[in-house]
C-alpha cells in the first residue's frame, strides 16, 4: 500500500495519478472537509485525518509500504500563520512519528527549494547549500526549513526517508491555485502592467510527481534532492506567458522600489480586510534575489524528466481559462 498525505493538492493529486498509473494500491489521506476533485475518477481509497493527529496518522498507515509526505499549507500570507505552522511543523512531526511506528519501508518527505540559500560565488544552489535568506523568509519558508530539519533528523535515527525539494510547480489541476498558479492567473488577467525584476525556478507538475516517485525507488536515505527544471527570470517567464495565451507582453519594466511598495500597500490591505493580498514585501525580495538551482543530483540519481517550460504553461494556461479566470478578481 502507498499512502499519499495531502493527497488531493496540486502535487500530491498528481503523484497519486502516477501511482495508480503504475497499478499501485493507494491510500490518499485527505484533511477533513477537503477538496477532493483532483482525485475522481482514481480507484483509491480515502481516508480523512488531520495531519497533526498522530493516532489517526498511525491508522492511516496501517499497512504501508511507502509513505508520500505532502500535506502542508503553500500560501505566501496568511492571516494567522499560527495554523500553518501547525500544519506544516507539528503535522511532519506527527505524521513521521507514525511512519516510524508502522515500519514503513520507505518515506518520501516534501520539502521545498525555498530551503535552500544563496551561494556567494553566484553559482546556482544545490542540496548542500545552506540556507541564509533569514531576513526575507515568509512563514512558508521558515514552517519549511524548521520541518525539512525534522525530516532529517528522522532518517538520521533510521527512518528510511530521502526528502525532495520542489521548484515552482505548473500544469493543470491547480485548483486552488497555487501561489505559483497565481502567477499565471495575474498575467491572464492584466494584472501585471510592467515586466518586475526577479527569477524562480520551476518544474512541470507531473515532472515533479514523477520525481517522488523516483525518489522512493532510488533516493539515498537521508538525502536531498532538488525537483525543479527550469531556473527563467520572471520578465522571459511574462512573455511566454503572454506568448502562449496570444496577448501582448508589458512593454515596461518595473524598478525594485515600485514592486516593493505596491507589495507593501496590497499587505496593508490584506491586514485590513482579511483578504489574501496579490504579494508580499518578502515574497517580492525573495522572488529579486534570483535564485538559480542545480538539479544535477536528481538527473543523475533518479532520472529526473522534464518537460519544456512552454508546455507547462500552455497546460496551466488551459487549466486556469476553463476554470479559474470565472472566479471574482482577489
């Protein structure tokens, strides 16, 4: 039995879609009160748990041979970050406890890319390269490097766990969306008059499925690898955008100062109406210091595919017209 938690998200919907590919039994561990469209239709049984309550943890794992970790919250702001915290701290340490305590034979812990540094030699970063980006860090980032910690040490007691950093993920079934889904749904709808200054590195979302799965059959216990292909600043990233949906691309570029201070006012406004703002002071300077990655270690280790940028925007693309670009503007 392979037991996916956050089984329904944007990845973890994706890799339960390639376990049941290869005709593997699935248990897709659901957050009660879930969303889970992205999985009709998928022969697999669900099970509803909160990811902080170990005892329903150990149930769900009953009978697991691999476990896949992707339960977490992926928001650049939250109201109250208390609850992400919860979620994506105390429910890897609940949820490793469990692993721990069935015996599971293999674990595959979702980390992220955003727990990576920047290496002074401007070369792109790797899996060794420490994290030193304190002063920017969101929640998300610093919820992430706190349990990719904890991941860790996890193996280092005997826990059979290789751990897997994600880049920006896009494709379809983003039904949220994502923060990176967002980025494409603000260019479709124009919310982006100007080209801004940064980089990100992204991956298709079935590249990225594929490579957990990869990383449960060959990943080294107690390793890091890095699942993201596509390291493209974000002004090219506009254009393809643009390119691929048959608009025009912002002719003018945007200075540092002008993207940090919208930021700032859409916080401002985010803290007084609740409402989750278009970006954050810090998601902006993370999003500046254009971070490049090396996935050379999932290449070579697992045989890590992947997908031209352009197709998994054309597939984003789809997704997000059909779907998201009827919701009302944030």
């Amino acid at each position: 039995m392979h037991v996916v938690t956050g089984a329904a998200g944007f990845i973890g919907s994706a890799v339960v879609r390639k376990l049941v590919q290869r005709g593997l039994a699935v248990r897709a561990v659901l957050e009660p009160g879930a969303n889970a469209q992205n999985l009709d239709g998928l022969a697999v049984e669900r099970v509803a748990a909160d990811v902080r309550d170990h005892v329903g943890r150990v149930r769900a794992l009953k009978g697991a041979h691999a476990l896949y970790h992707l339960a977490a919250i992926y928001k650049v702001w939250t109201p109250d970050p208390a609850l992400l915290w919860s979620v994506n701290v105390d429910g890897t340490v609940a949820t490793l406890l469990a692993a721990q305590k069935a015996r599971v034979a293999k674990v595959v812990y979702t980390s992220s890319i955003s727990v990576l540094g920047k290496r002074a030699d401007g070369k792109p970063s790797d899996e060794t390269t420490p994290f030193n980006l304190w002063n920017i860090a969101n929640e998300y980032i610093l919820s992430k490097h706190l349990s990719d910690g904890i991941a860790l040490d996890f193996a280092r007691s005997g826990l059979p766990l290789s751990v897997v950093l994600p880049g920006f993920p896009f494709g379809a079934r983003d039904r949220a969306p994502t923060p990176t889904g967002n980025i494409i749904r603000s260019i479709l709808r124009n919310e982006m008059p100007a080209l801004v200054p940064g980089a990100f590195s992204a991956i298709d979302v079935e590249d990225c499925a594929e490579g957990h799965l990869l990383a449960a059959e060959r990943g080294r216990v107690g390793q890091r690898y890095i699942l993201s292909n596509h390291n493209v600043s974000f002004a090219d990233f506009t254009r393809l955008v643009c390119r691929e949906a048959g608009m025009s691309p912002p002719r003018v570029r945007a200075p540092r100062s002008v993207v940090l201070a919208a930021a700032a006012l859409s916080e401002r406004w985010a803290a007084r109406t609740g409402t989750e703002p278009r970006a954050t002071v810090k998601s902006v300077q993370y999003m500046q210091e254009a971070l490049a990655f090396d996935n050379s270690l999932a290449r070579t280790e697992l045989g890590l595919p992947c997908t031209p940028l352009e197709d998994s925007v054309r597939a984003a693309i789809a997704w997000l017209t059909k779907d998201a670009l009827k919701m009302p503007h944030a």
